[in-house]
C-alpha cells in the first residue's frame, strides 16, 4: 500500500514522483483530518466522509 509506495520512490531516488505522491495524499487527508477534527471537537460523530477519493 503506501508504504509500499513511498519506500519504491525513496529507493528509486524519485523526487518529482514522491513530490506528486505527497501533493496527493495532502489533497486527500487534509479534508479528511479537518472532518474528524471538527466532529470530536463538537462531540457530533455523524462524520460525512467521502471514501471514494483515491490516494
């Protein structure tokens, strides 16, 4: 999985790629992490999360 990714790209000394990989997985966590942030921080646990964005 991803880390299966990045240790291939650390290994292949790719930068460019693992700079697109890390552009990604920023564009898909952050909204995820500021989901579950605000769902705890309100006690409200009906978090509305879109799993069907890829990595």
């Amino acid at each position: 999985g991803l880390a299966l990714a990045v240790e291939q790209l650390l290994q292949a000394g790719d930068a460019e790629a693992g700079l697109d990989l890390i552009d990604r997985l920023e564009a898909t966590l952050t909204p995820l992490l500021e989901s579950l942030r605000e769902a705890l921080e309100s006690d409200r646990m009906d978090i509305d999360i879109d799993w069907s964005r890829n990595i």
